[in-house]
C-alpha cells in the first residue's frame, strides 16, 4: 500500500463515519500477507484463521491509539507477532515444554494431509525450520518468504537491523546443518 | 547469499500449506462482522422527579438537622433545669436539721 494511500486511511480513522470502510481497506489489503506470516508460524488453518481474526480485532479495538507514527502495516504485524508468541508459549505451557524449546510439537501438522501439500523435500525444509526458536523462526519466514527488507522486519519486531542479519544468518547455517544431518 | 541460494536450489519457496478453498474471498466479510462498532450512548430522558429530587433531599437534610439542634437544645436546657431541683431538694435537707432559733440569728447577722 502507497504512503499517500495509508496517510489517507489513517485520516479516515479519526472519523466515526468513514472508520469502518477504511478499517475494512486495510483488512482487504493486509489480511493474506498477515494470514501466511500466521500460518508459517502456527502451521495450522484453524489456529491461523482465530489469531488472525483476533489481530483485525485488537486492531479495531485500540484504533484511536494508533496516530500513524508506524506504518499500517508494520503495526499489524506487531500484533499479530505477538498474537503468534503468546499462543505458542500457551501451547508450549500446556503441554510441558520449556519455551525456549522447538515447536516439536507442530511437528505432526507436517503429517496432516488437510494442512500440508508439500512434498518430500518441503517436508524436510519446513522441519528444518521448526528447529528454529520462534523468534528466529519468525525472522526467517519474513526475511526468506515473504522477503521483507531488515528495515521493515526490524520496525515490526522491534530489533535491531544487524541483530536480525545475525540471527538471519544463524538460522540458515542451522537449517543447512539439518538437511546435512538428515540426508 | 550463498547459503540462502543452496536451500534455494534445495527446496524453493513453494508454499506447501493448504487453504480452504474461497477462504480469501470471504475473509474481509468475516472479520468485518465480528468487528463491533462503538455503542453509542443515548441522552437518557431526566424526569421532572429525578431533577428536583436533590433538592428535596438537601431540604430534607436541612430539616432533620433542624429538628435534632431543637431536640438537643430542649434536652439541655431540661438538664439545667434538673440540677435547680437538686440544688432545692439539697438545700431543704440542709435546712431540716437546722433548728427555728439557729436559722432566725443567721438570717439577723446576715443583713
């Protein structure tokens, strides 16, 4: 979306009457993007949907603290980041595994027949990946998916450019070293 | 990078995932609905009753503390009057055991 294009929706936001069909401008625009940065992360459809879902909701909800000080876009992200990491760590929780562990147990998605299509090989590269801890897997995702520029990924995730080029670069050593060990 | 060329070469960026078919297409629609808009407050109609009724209890207020001072007031000046009669009822008893004669050369020294 253009700049002029968001400063004008952001406006439209302060208006009772125009809110609702800019806010649903924005969910038109945003919602596949924000739905696959979800599902890379969470694996499965019904889980993506609910948390992508509740992410247009707090946005709604908290709309008039938004001022444009971020894009709309960048913004979205930071709640549907942590929408992601807050129900992976409940899920982590419930099931007994330390947080700071890999998503194991998104493992058997892989195996699901109504969530995955890929093959053999993207089989292998999605494990590879659930190897990763979350917020490297995050910063995989964005950076090798869905090609965002470090900028981009560091104003939705708060860190530092040269932190994500590290942690980037770790994460694709790690899944090298993957496929190396499981040929 | 040559590292990110080799997973390339390896597995591409095909997106293995399914997706509901026409899951996009209502997306906008379902999210829409569950967005609820802001209630808005309607001016509630003030009865004639609910604007007087502060001033009727402040009347009201006024009165009883009214009433409470008087009740007071009259309890306190019963109490003075109370302490008259002891001081009677004590002087009387003093008196009893004074005898005519002694009570008569008092009164005279004390003119």
């Amino acid at each position: 979306m253009e700049e002029n294009q968001e400063k004008e929706l952001i406006h439209q936001f302060d208006d009772p009457q125009t809110r609702r069909k800019a806010f649903e401008v924005v969910v038109n625009s945003f919602s596949e993007q924000l739905y696959w940065q979800i599902r890379r992360m969470v694996l499965s459809h019904e889980d993506t949907n609910d948390l992508l879902q509740n992410t247009f909701i707090k946005a709604w909800t908290n709309l008039d603290s938004f001022r444009g000080e971020a894009r709309i876009s960048t913004w979205l992200y930071r709640i549907a980041v942590n929408e992601c990491i807050t129900f992976l760590n409940k899920q982590k929780q419930m099931t007994g595994i330390p947080l700071d562990d890999v998503d194991a147990s998104l493992l058997w998605m892989l195996e699901a027949p109504e969530e995955f299509s890929g093959d053999d090989l993207q089989k292998k590269l999605q494990k590879a990946i659930l190897q990763l801890p979350d917020k490297q897997r995050l910063v995989f995702n964005m950076k090798y998916y869905q090609e965002m520029k470090y900028e981009e990924i560091s104003d939705a995730l708060g860190t530092s450019v040269g932190a994500l080029k590290a942690s980037y670069h770790y994460a694709v050593k790690k899944i090298e070293e993957f496929f190396a060990n499981n040929d | 990078m040559e590292k990110e060329n080799d997973i390339l070469k390896v597995a591409g960026k095909q997106n293995p995932f399914k997706v509901p078919e026409g899951y996009f297409e209502s997306l906008t629609s379902n999210v829409m609905k569950r967005l609820e808009d802001p209630v808005e407050r309607e001016t509630p109609v003030v009865s004639m009753w609910m604007r007087v009724r502060p001033y009727v209890y402040l009347a009201a207020m006024f009165i009883g503390i009214t009433c409470m001072i008087r009740v007071y007031t009259g309890l306190t000046s019963g109490v003075n009057n109370n302490s008259s009669v002891v001081e009677q009822a004590t002087d009387e008893y003093l008196l009893s055991s004074v005898d005519t004669y002694t009570l008569y050369e008092y009164l005279e020294s004390a003119e």
